[in-house]
C-alpha cells in the first residue's frame, strides 16, 4: 500500500521527531495530542527543529514551509479516518497503548497499518487487543528521530505475511536503516545496550572501579562515544531501570537484574542529568587533578616480567623509549615490577614467582593510549602510584583494576560481546543487523562484531571462561556459537 498520509498520536520528545521524518519523506502528517498544550509545544518543537535546519544551510526557507504544509495539528481521534498508517508514541505503558489502539480500530479504515514506538513493551500484546492484528507492527525510531538513522521494524507472530517488508521498505524511504526483528523485550539495540549500562553500574556499586575509571575504560579503551555511567546519566537512570525491569521479567539472569544502586539513585531522585545529579553532578565541577599527594616519581629503572610475547615486546620498547632502563633481572633491586598482564591470566602468580610482589604491578596496554594498570592483593599504594608515574611518562591514560578476568575493560566488553553472540545464536538477529542496530542506533564506531573479531575470538572466549570460573555466574558462561567459531578461527564479519 502505497503511504501517503500518516497519524502520529503523541506529540511528545520522540511524537514530534516523527513527524519531521514523516514529512521530510514527502508524506501528510496528522498530529494527533490528548493534551492541546502538548500537542502546541509538539508543533512548536517541529517548527524549532525547521527552524535549526534552515539556520544551519540544511533546508531552504521554501522546503521549511512545504514540510510545515504537510503537517497538520487535528482536532481529535477522528482526523485519524484518512490514514494510511497510524503510530502512537505515547508514554510508554501498556493500558495507555492499548486504550489508543481501540481508538484507532475504531477511526481508522480496515486495511490502515497500525504501528507502535514501543521500547519495551510487547509488541504481540498491545496487538492481540485489537481487531486486526495482522496489520499490527512494531516501528521503533530512536531519539532524536530525525537525526538517528536505525529503525527496528518488529513482527509479532500475529502480523500478516509481506507487512514487515513493507515497513522496511517505508523505513527506507524516510531515509532510514530498518532491522526487522521479532518481539521480543529490548529488541536489539535497547536489549544489549542495557546490560551492558547496568553491569557498568554494578561493577561501580562494588567498588571494582572508580565511575571516571569505568567510563574512560569505555571511551579510550573500547572506542566508545561515551562511558556507560555518563550514558545511563543521559538516558535517565529511571527509564534505564524500567527497561532493565521489563528485560529481566522477559529473560532473566543477572545481566538484566537492575543493580541495587540505579533503583536506590532513582528511589533518591538522582536520576542523571534531567536531575542534575546521578552518577556525576551536573553542571560538571571543574577537573582538578591535584589530589593534595605528591605524584610520584618515575622509577629509573623497571623491572619487566612477561611471557616473552608481543605484549612484553611493546612494553619494553616503549619504557626503553621513554629513557628508562629495562631489567629482566627479578633479583635487580628496583622499586617496581611491570608484570606485562593479559586479561585472560591473574597477575599475582607472576608477581609471587617474580619473588617480590609488593612492587609488582600489572601494565596491559588496552586500545590505544591507555594502561590498566592491575593491583594485585599484595601490590603496595606506592607501586601503583610508581606503575601510574610510569604510564604517563609511556603517554598513556592509566585506569585502576582489580587483578580480576578481564581487567576492567574486558569485564565491560566480553560479556557484552557475549550477549551479542547470544542473539545470534538464538537466531534473534544477523550479526550485520546487530552491528547495524548498535551503530545507528547506540552511535557505536563499530559494531560488537566488528570489536570481537578485532580483539580476537580465542581472547573472548579465554576471558569469558575465566569470569565465569571465577564468578560462577551463567551469564559469563561463553555461548557454544563464540567457542565453535573461536575453534575455527571463523571471524563474524567479512572484513574485520
Ligand atoms: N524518549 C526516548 O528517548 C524514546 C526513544 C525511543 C522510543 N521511545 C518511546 O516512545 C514513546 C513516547 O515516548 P516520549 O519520550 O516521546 O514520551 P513523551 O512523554 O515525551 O510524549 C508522550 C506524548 O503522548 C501524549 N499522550 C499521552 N496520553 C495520550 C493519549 N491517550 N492520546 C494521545 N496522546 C497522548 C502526551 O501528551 C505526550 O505529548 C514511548 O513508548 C517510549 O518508550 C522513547
């Protein structure tokens, strides 16, 4: 069916983006609002972000008032009639959706599309109320809507045959990048992100890792826009939490059992941003790196213990480039051991054999410009802050860790490749629908395939087996799928 005219019901934050995308498409909008005031600032948002456009060179003033031409305010449900497609974006709970369904069964012609920008809820439910759910669809933008390029198209095991397809067809010409999925909690992009957030948040509420050192683990370690804690601050640690519910209720397991701190923050107000304080308080306090202690001094000379691999190659020729001297003399008297750490290994038995471990201190080099600098059990404050002088004369960005699998960057980053392998092996989604979904639609440089492949399968499955031999948490436990491609030297993508 060709869509010429759409209903958007619910003018709110993600209601007015839709329908700039709708009518930027060449396609007649119907805003519908129970609230006029809402609806009026839902308006006056889409005539802002016109507005943004024009300013910015991005559309003419005659594009800006052919596109506002195109969008009408209605009076009520009943401008809903001549609709080809109709899609709520109301607040996100299940009576609201369902009450807004039975009014569009009731308005609209027999063979209009209904589609809902449900996050989280059931897709199959809100449709199995209505009277014809075979043209019951799930079309779930990401916020700003015009701007992010991901559209999840999801399916119910109620939808007619050739519906998806035609969804995605429509999210291609509105210029977006459809991935078709089935129902489930999160569907791709919100069902791997949260997890991730929410092990982030419990790895801080357990002291692992300070919140800069989990966030900057992301950002210089993994590339990634922005560090998870700083992330859930973004989205809301309220909506983040109703999220984490709804997964944990569909799967279960502790990877979506929200940690007791983000309901703890959010029962206390800090709900991130919005409230001016969650993990961090904002407007951010000016950074001041004088912690009142004298920095320490850069040892002259290291001692290096490693395997002989390519990890203790970079390091001693970087620590001799920086001037320093390398010893691989244990017995040598100085004041720091660098044990060349890998995040599938423990430090402390290099350290106990290296026969000094109060002054050995793991070094990995994790992405670029960044050290974790590991602690072990028996590592002194002075060697750690010896390994930290140490790794800003090397010009790196030290991050603390626990002498724990995975370090702390790879305790954030396998698991969450682990999920994504998961849903692949569930069959939920392609690996390139997954990387698609969490570039488009997360802002992910690359996807988690694309960051297995690259840091190596045989490293993930190692550092997986290892957390959870150590935690005895299934959800560490490295899916079948990762292990039989790892055995296979198998990467996911075509061109890692
Ligand atoms: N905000 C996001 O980042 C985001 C991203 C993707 C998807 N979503 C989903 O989009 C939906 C809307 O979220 P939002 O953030 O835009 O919410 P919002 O609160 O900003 O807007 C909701 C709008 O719906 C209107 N509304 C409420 N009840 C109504 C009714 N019975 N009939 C008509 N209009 C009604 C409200 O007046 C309001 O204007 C939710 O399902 C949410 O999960 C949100």
């Amino acid at each position: 069916m060709e869509i010429r005219e759409v209903a958007v019901v619910g003018m709110g934050t993600m209601g007015a983006g839709i329908a700039e995308v709708f009518a930027r498409a060449g396609i007649s909008v119907v805003a519908i609002d129970v609230d006029a005031q809402a609806l009026s600032r839902g308006m006056a948002a889409l005539d802002a972000s016109l507005a943004r456009a024009v300013s910015r060179g991005k559309l003419t003033s005659s594009e800006q008032a052919q596109l506002l031409g195109r969008v009408r305010a209605a009076a009520g449900f009943g401008d809903a009639a001549g609709a080809d497609l109709a899609i709520e974006v109301v607040p996100e709970r299940l009576e609201v959706k369902r009450q807004i369904f039975a009014e569009l069964d009731r308005v609209c012609r027999p063979d209009a599309i209904l589609a809902s920008n449900t996050s989280s809820l059931s897709v199959t439910s809100i449709a199995a109320g209505t009277k014809n759910p075979g043209r019951v669809i799930g079309l779930h933008f990401f916020n700003p809507a015009p701007v992010m390029r991901l559209v999840e198209v999801v399916s119910t095991v109620l939808t007619a045959d050739g519906l998806p397809g035609e969804i995605a067809s429509l999210a291609r010409r509105l210029s977006k990048t459809p991935v078709q999925v089935s129902d489930r909690a999160g569907f791709v992009a919100n069902a791997l992100l949260l997890p991730y957030l929410n092990h982030a948040a419990s790895l801080f509420e357990r002291g692992y890792a300070t919140a800069e050192d989990i966030d900057v683990a992301a950002t210089a370690g993994l590339g990634l826009p922005m560090g998870p804690l700083a992330l859930l601050d973004l989205i809301g640690l309220d909506t983040s939490l109703s999220v984490l519910d709804v997964l944990h209720t569909e799967f279960g397991g502790s990877r979506y059992m929200p940690t007791p701190l983000l309901r703890r923050l959010t029962e206390a107000g800090r709900t991130g941003r919005k409230a001016g304080r969650g993990f961090y308080t904002y407007p951010a306090a000016p950074q001041t790196s004088d912690n009142g202690n004298e920095p320490a001094a850069v040892p002259a000379t290291v001692t290096l213990v490693g395997l002989g691999d390519a990890a203790e190659t970079e390091l001693a020729s970087m620590i001799a480039a920086a001037g320093l001297n390398v010893t691989r003399n244990t017995g040598h008297p100085t004041d720091l051991v660098v044990i060349a750490a890998a995040p599938e290994r423990p430090v402390l038995p290099e350290a106990l054999a290296a026969g000094r471990p109060g002054q050995a201190v793991g070094l990995h080099l994790a992405g670029s410009g960044l050290a974790e600098v590991v602690r072990t059990a028996l590592s002194t404050e002075a060697a750690v802050a010896a390994a930290d002088a140490l790794a800003s004369r090397l010009g790196l960005q030290a991050v603390h860790s626990p002498d724990r699998p995975g370090f702390l960057v790879g305790a954030l980053l396998y698991p969450h490749l682990a999920d994504a392998v998961r849903m692949v092996q569930d069959c939920y989604a392609s690996a390139a629908d997954v990387d698609t979904a969490m570039r488009l639609g997360c802002g992910y440089p690359q996807g988690p395939f694309h960051l297995l492949d690259k840091a190596g399968l045989r490293q993930a499955l190692d550092v997986l087996r290892a957390m959870y031999a150590e935690y005895g948490d299934p959800a560490f436990a490295p899916p079948p799928l990762l292990a039989e491609h790892a055995v296979a030297s198998l990467g996911f993508t075509s061109a890692p």
